[in-house]
C-alpha cells in the first residue's frame, strides 16, 4: 500500500516566466505608453516645503480642502448632535 505522490513532479512552463510576448501578440503594447515614473520622482523629489499630498498643484489641493472641510463639518455635526442628544427633554 504505502504512500502516493500527490503532486506531479515535472512542471509544466510557466506563462509569466519568460521575457518571450505571448504568440500573436505585439512585443510593445502601444497603449502603455510612455513610463512616467521618472518624471513622477522629480515632482515628488523637488524640496519645495510642500507636502507630498500637496506636490501635484490644484486637483491635490481641491480633494485635500474638501476632505478637511468634510472632516470639520462632521465633528462639528456630531458635537451638536450630542449636545441635543444630552438635554433633559420637556414634558
């Protein structure tokens, strides 16, 4: 009787495993573009007393004055709210 082998022991080709493009595929994909991380590292990189959250200009500075505005506005509902909440209710 004894014990069995569970698994096979040769592997079959891995698909990512190769530089080879998949057959009938382009080497380049023409929608990938052009790598921008390196312009990216500059932006990020440059010491201009901006925080990383605030270095991409206006769009980053719109979502960070709406999130704080959302913030300030929920603690100052939650605060009134308890304030109502703790009164003695009238008869």
């Amino acid at each position: 009787q004894g014990l069995k082998k569970l698994a096979p022991t040769d592997y079959p080709h891995l698909i990512f495993g190769t530089s080879k493009p998949a057959p009938g595929l382009p080497s380049a994909d023409p929608l990938l573009g052009k790598n921008k991380v390196p312009d990216l590292q500059k932006v990020f990189q440059r010491s201009d007393g901006l925080p990383v959250h605030l270095k991409l200009g206006y769009p980053d500075k719109l979502l960070y004055r709406t999130t704080m505005a959302l913030t300030i506005g929920g603690t100052i509902y939650c605060l009134v709210a308890l304030f109502i909440a703790s009164q003695p209710k009238k008869q």
